[in-house]
C-alpha cells in the first residue's frame, strides 16, 4: 500500500504536536499527518510523574481529538515507523508505505531497564500507558523503591511517598543531581523529596532486582512489592541513523532552524542535537518547553517560514510541594553558589564573568533575571559567594 503525503511528522509528544501545529499556521493547504508509536491521543507528560501519578488529576490531554480535525492534522496512532528511506522520500510501517514531500522526525526518546540482574522487573515512566500502570500497581503497594535521582525519579518518588506510600529513593550520585546543579542545590532538592516524606539513600548501586525487593551493593536489601527505574532514557534515532542522517551522540545533528543534514528533513525534541543560535553550539535539550518550541521552529521552517531556535533552554519541575525552575545552557559551568531569598532561593551559575544558569525557588524575579543574562552573556549585578 502507498499513501501520499505532503508533511509526515513522526513522533506525537510535544516537539511533534508543536510541529504539525506551526505548520499548519504557516501553510493551509498542505496535507499534515502525524504517525505515532503511542495509542493515546497526545498527552502531556509532565504530570506523569506528579499530579496523574498522585492520583490528583486524569486530564492529561494536550488536545482532543476535533482540535486535530479542526485544524487538518491527520492523527494516526499506534503506528509504528520500521524504516526512512531519504532517496525514495517514503517511510515504511510493516508492509505499509508512505510518502512525503517534507519530514519532521519528532520520535522523542525511550527509557531503559536497569542493566542488572532482573532489570525487567522494573516498572518504567514515560508514556502514559506506563503511568497508569505504575498509579495502578501503586494503589496496591505496601513500600515501593525509585531507582535514579533524576528529575523524573525524585517527582515519582515524592508523589508516592504522598501517597503514604514508604518509599526508598536510591542512587549512585550523593546528592540528587550534585553533577549536574552543585552540591548547595542538590541539598535542598533531597530536602524537598525527603520532605514529602521519601528516604533518600545516595552513593549506591543497585545489583539486583528481585521478586521481593532490591538488592544494593552495601549488602543492604529493601524489601518492597513496587520499584521504579528512572535511570535515564535514549534518543529514539534508529531510523535516522540507519537511514545515513547525520548523527552525533546518538542524536540527529540539526542546526538552529532545526534542519538535519537531508533536504526536506527536520528534527526536533529529544531525537535531536540542535545548534543554538545564541549559545553559537549544539545543545542537548530533555525537557518539555525546548521541545515545543522546537518543534515550532520546525514546523514553521518546513513551511518556509525561517526562525531559528533563540530561547534560553528551561524548565519547571515540582518536587512535592515545592516548585523548581531552570534556565541553562545545560553544558556545564565553572562554579555556583546559593543566595538565600526570604522564603527560597536562588543558586547562580557562572563560567568566567557570565552567567549560565539559574535555579530558583519562590524566586521569579531572579529567574527571570537569570534567563535575560543568560542571553545576554552578562554578569551577575551584584557579588556572590562561592
């Protein structure tokens, strides 16, 4: 079977939606389908691992279905891409074949079960499927462990922890994100997960997961009846690499207006390594927003509308009760430090004299300064403790 096509989005988390959706608002006539993976009509995920996983809320949905018929946008679900062939501009689905004039890859990325012994008995978050799942195993567990100290495992933790749920949040890192955002902050955000009344346990490794609980290379075992892996997730780039798209990390390389190194072909959100136009490099982006506004790039540059990706990279994230939010670069920084706000915080990055990155809490007017500095490559107005 052959379908023809004029725009062929893969991909429906956010840099996709966001994609078919400029598109179409820079172009009405072209024929716009989105094929994805996932059987749900799109979601948001950010409330994935908090308010849907607390039980507190089940509208997740981005848009029902008539908002995609309204504007044109064909939605095929539970559509699963095999192969891209760039010379016959046609994308294979089992014996189905389609067709496409231009191309947005938005396939995002997938998590991982832990490579250890019995990895597969992990629960994992991403899609909703896995959410609903992992909410419905967790109305009936009596202790659960969160594998992974990222963003995603400590929201997961914390929300089932207020569940009244005794939870074990375990990592190899001391601190959670200590890499990542300095040990000041990594304080305050084991703090926020331990209290909504998590236990964190840093500086372990997990050995083995088994029937009864898991087993941690301190010779510890923590017997519960639910775990959870939030140990990182890879790019969703198989095709496009098979397909000879220029790669770099895993990742499909784009530059600014998010164009991979094939005509007609874009790429955006988790699947890509976007140049930024201000940073003057490739950054890697994981969150939600970049992968929206992504995705708008694309779909406005695939429809011969040219902008180029300019925003300072961002995100929000709730850690039980309390709300973070971040603008970096997110390459790094040479050194940081925490100034102390009435009822928050604000901790500053710096490489030389600019700044970098700012996380705050309960601290807007400084996040907002931060994302304005950050741009500007400017210096903090005023001194800071190291």
């Amino acid at each position: 079977m052959v379908t023809e096509s004029g725009l062929i989005v893969v991909g429906s988390g956010p840099a996709g939606v966001a994609a078919a959706e400029s598109f179409r608002e820079h172009n009405g006539r072209t024929t716009v389908q989105i094929l994805t993976a996932d059987v749900d009509l799109p979601y948001a995920r950010p409330p994935l691992s908090k308010e849907y996983l607390r039980g507190t809320t089940d509208d997740v949905a981005l848009h029902d279905a008539q908002w995609f018929d309204d504007r044109g946008i064909e939605l095929t679900t539970g559509a699963t891409v095999d192969r891209l062939d760039l010379n016959e501009h046609a994308l294979y689905l089992g014996d189905e074949r389609q067709v496409f004039d231009t191309l947005i890859l938005a396939c995002g990325a997938a998590p991982e079960a832990p490579p250890v012994p019995g990895g597969q008995r992990a629960r994992l978050l991403r899609s909703l499927a896995d959410a609903t799942e992992l909410r419905n195993a967790a109305d009936a567990a009596a202790s659960a462990v969160v594998i992974g100290s990222g963003f995603i495992g400590c929201e997961a933790a914390a929300s089932l922890a207020l569940r009244d749920i005794p939870v074990s949040l375990v990592a190899p890192e001391p601190l959670p994100q200590e890499k990542r955002l300095g040990t000041q902050a990594a304080e305050r955000l084991r703090d926020f997960v331990t209290a909504a009344g998590a236990r964190h346990v840093g500086r372990v490794e997990v050995e083995e997961i088994t029937a009864n609980g898991v087993r941690l290379d301190s010779g510890v075992t923590i017997d519960c009846d639910l775990v959870l892996a939030a140990t990182g997730v890879a790019p969703r780039s198989r095709i496009a690499a098979e397909a000879g798209l220029k790669m770099r990390d895993s990742r499909i390389l784009v530059g600014s207006d998010m164009a991979t190194s094939a005509p007609n072909v874009y790429a955006a959100g988790d699947v890509a390594l976007a140049r930024h136009e201000v940073a003057g490099r490739h950054l890697a982006i994981e969150h939600w927003q970049d992968a929206t506004d992504q995705g708008a790039i694309a779909g406005a540059c695939a429809a011969g509308w040219p902008t180029r990706w300019v925003g300072v990279p961002g995100f929000w994230t709730s850690v039980g009760d309390a709300t973070l939010k971040y603008h970096a670069w997110g390459d790094g920084y040479e050194h940081s430090g925490l100034r102390e706000r009435a009822d928050g915080f604000t901790v500053w990055y710096e490489t030389g004299d600019a700044v970098v990155g700012v996380l705050t809490y309960n601290a807007d007017d400084d996040y907002e300064l931060g994302e304005q500095l950050i741009a500007e490559r400017r210096p903090k107005p005023f001194p800071l403790d190291h």
